[in-house]
C-alpha cells in the first residue's frame, strides 16, 4: 500500500471519528437540557390542573356552602361537575385545558398530567371556620391550601 491510499484511507476513517464524536458531543449537551425543559413544561401543567381543581373547589364552596368531605371529596367534586347545570354549561370555558388540543373532561380534572396521572390528594379541615382544605400533587411537593392556617386558604405553595 502507498502512503497516498493509506493517507486517504486514514482521512476517511478520522472524518468519521470527528463526525460521531461530533454528534455524541451535541447529543451530551442538549439531550439533559430538553430533559430539563420538559421537566418545566410538566410541572407548568401539572400546576395549571390543581389550579382548575382549586378553581372548582372555590364554585363548589359558593354554591353548596362548604368543601366537599376528605372521604370521596375529588369524586363528589366530580360528580357535582357534571350534573349541575351551571357547571355543565360553563366549564369549558372556566375549567379549560392548558394545552389548546385538549377539550375539558371533568373526569380527569382530578389526576394529574404527569404520568402515571395519580389523582390529587385532597384533605379537608372542618374543625376551624372558616373551613380550610389541602390539595397535594402526589408526586412533588406542590400544594394549595393548608390544614392549620386559614390565611393559606386557596393560596398555591409555588407561587
């Protein structure tokens, strides 16, 4: 073999070693860095979600007077969601998805978006006037509401 061949031979083989190293290099700094964005991205809906179950919450109290009960409490807010007629005819437009490819479906108001969409944990405190109530996402530490401090009333922990 010539030195020439072997030059062209040995060019091609480290173009394609620049060219992988390359690729593997651009996919080490953006992949974590769209893990990150993505990461924010289901935080924001998860959010956005126990805010439309607070919103909820808070119509449910105006109209019945106090919050559903801890023991099936998600489930009656549910079901009051659709089978009261104001609530039926306005909810698409009060209790709309963030995602504008998605339509409104009470049923799955109360699970959270991240997978693998636990439903919200809800806790309600009856003993104190004015009544106060805990909404939990299972999965982080985000929360509405507080069972000790009735200034913390509908008020989300992320802010």
């Amino acid at each position: 073999m010539d030195i020439e061949k072997r030059n062209r031979i040995l060019s091609i083989v480290l173009g394609i070693v620049i060219l992988a190293l390359g690729y593997w290099l651009y996919h080490s700094i953006v992949d974590p860095y769209q893990e990150v964005i993505e990461r924010e991205q289901m935080t924001e809906k998860v959010r956005h979600q126990m805010g439309l179950v607070r919103d909820a919450l808070v119509q449910y109290e105006q109209d019945k007077d106090n919050f559903p009960p801890t023991e099936g409490g998600l489930d009656t807010l549910v079901t009051w969601l659709k089978t009261d007629s104001a609530m039926v005819a306005a909810g698409d437009s009060l209790f709309a998805p963030l995602d504008p490819n998605k339509s409104y479906k009470p049923d799955s108001l109360i699970y959270s978006p991240r997978p693998p969409h636990k439903k919200f944990e809800y806790t309600l405190n009856d003993t104190l006037r004015p009544q106060i109530y805990l909404l939990e996402d299972p999965d982080t530490e985000d929360r509405i509401g507080s069972l000790e401090n009735t200034t913390e009333l509908n008020a989300a922990s992320w802010k």
